[in-house]
C-alpha cells in the first residue's frame, strides 16, 4: 500500500485528544513517525499507546507533555523532538482553546491573555524554535489550526476570535518569509467539530455565549457535528509531496476542493484565494 507520508516525521502539538489525536492518527496510518505532545500526561500517554498499535515497522510514536505558551518548555520540546525524529520536517499546531465566554468587557483578564498565550504566542513560539530545524533540512511544512474565529465576529468569544484572526495573518507571514527555503506554511478550518471545547460551550449556556451561538452548538451536538477525519485527511494533504509549493492559504477543511489544489497550484500562488483579505466596495459590485 502507498502511504503518502512514508519516511516523514511530524512534530504535532495538542495531539492528544479531538483534531490533534485525529491528525496524529491519520498521520501514523500514512506512514509517518511522529512526536506529539499536550498539557494533559495522561491523556498523552493514552493517545501514545493507541498511535504505536497501529504504527509499522521503523515508525517512531513519542509523547512528551508541554504548554506551548512557556517558552522554556517549547524550546526544550524541540530539542527533543528533532533530537528523537531525526527526518522531522512537520510541524502541526492543533493547540488551542476558547479562553473566557462572555461579553468582551466582563472577560477575566487574565483568562483573556492566557487564550492569547496558547493560541497566539504558542504557535509563535513553537515555530519559532522550529523555523532553523526546519531550514536546515532544506524543507518542511508548517500547519496551523485555525477557526471560525478567523474569519468572521465570533461574539462573547473574543479572545478565541482574536488570536485565531492573529495567528492566521502571522502564518501567511511566515509564508512569504519561508518561501525561499522551501517550507509551506498553511492553516486549516476543520469545520464544526463536536469536542471538549463545543461541550464547553453547552455548558456555559446561552446567557453567557449568547442565544443564537448556544442555538448552532446545541444543533451541531444533535447533528454529530464535522468528522474530525476530514480535517486530519486535509493536514496529511498538506504534509505531503503532492501540495509542495501551496502555501499562505486558509483552507476549509469542509468547503474548499482542497483535493484538486495541485492543478492549480501555480495560478493559485499569484492570487489571494484562501486568504485573509480586505473587502472593498468594488468587490461587492458597489461604487462607493
């Protein structure tokens, strides 16, 4: 059987539980040794034990807790794990969470600054240790995980939206900085998934996140929600050979033809499709 990841390995951080385990997953079935790690030591070492029954032959599976907002910890987690995996030339960051709910003004500060810390600063850090590693192989991919939060209000969630809108306008930064050493940098909306972080806003109840986001996330539970396999399947794309060059791009994981991107991969590169963009009247047909 051909496993497109065959050889790779792959440093992939919040991996142990929802999207990350479903990536890691995906990512051992395509033939990949892989790293992971997550702030939770018994969920990492469960999440380890089932990745290496379904592991073959020379594949590495490694587990190592971290918080991705401490930067001593990040620092020494790549260290490791370019130390372990010497072929590693992934890096997957699906760490994230959804910070204090509720209108902006009543946030706890310090709840506040911590989502930005783990979904903001934490991918910073991380590919920030990661970026030299990276170079010196002479390649690599970096993928983010993004959200709804990128894209459009999310009210009574503003430090999740924030730092989601951050990050994404960071890694298509990091994109254009990247190109010339060949490392793809791409962020992907997996849709909406049915996780710890959807049942936290089911707990939290609609006067805290509002009636109609409380609404939309009680029909998604009842619905089963997005397969976390669809956003795993679009990350193992983009670990891949076969989306060399596709880089600087936010790809929904569920609405972009995401399979049929190679073909267009040159006409793609001069564009801003799949970007964060500014929306003028023109592009509305208005004549402002």
């Amino acid at each position: 059987m051909n496993r497109i990841l065959e050889g790779r390995g792959a440093l992939i951080a919040g991996a142990s539980q929802g999207l990350g385990r479903a990536i890691a997953g995906g990512f051992v079935r395509q033939g990949a040794s892989v790293a992971i790690c997550a702030r939770d030591p018994v969920a990492l070492a469960a999440t380890s034990h089932e990745l290496s029954s379904i592991a073959g032959p020379g594949q590495q599976v490694l587990g190592k807790p971290c918080d991705v907002s401490r930067p001593a910890e990040v620092e020494e987690l790549a260290a490791w794990a370019t130390g372990e995996i010497p072929g590693l030339d992934v890096l997957v960051n699906c760490a994230g969470i959804y910070g204090p709910k509720g209108p902006a003004e009543r946030n706890d500060w310090e709840e506040w600054v911590e989502a930005l810390q783990v979904n903001l600063l934490g991918a910073v850090l991380l590919t920030r240790e990661m970026i030299p590693r990276l170079r010196q192989r002479g390649e690599g991919k970096i993928i983010q995980l993004s959200g709804g939060g990128a894209t459009a209000p999310m009210p009574r969630l503003s430090a999740y939206a924030a730092s989601k809108a951050a990050v994404v306008r960071y890694m298509e930064t990091l994109a254009v900085e990247l190109a010339p050493d060949r490392i793809d940098v791409n962020c992907i909306a997996p849709g909406a998934l049915n996780t710890r972080m959807l049942d936290e806003v089911l707990a939290a109840g609609p006067d805290v996140v509002g009636e109609e986001f409380f609404r939309k996330a009680v029909a998604q539970k009842e619905s089963g929600g997005t397969s976390p396999e669809r956003g795993a399947a679009l990350a193992v794309f983009l670990a891949s050979r076969a989306s060399d060059g596709i880089t600087g791009r936010l790809i929904s994981a569920v609405w972009d033809p995401w399979e049929s991107l190679p073909v267009h991969r040159e006409e793609l590169s001069g564009t801003d499709i799949y970007t964060l963009r500014r929306i003028v009247p023109e592009d509305r047909s208005r004549r402002w």
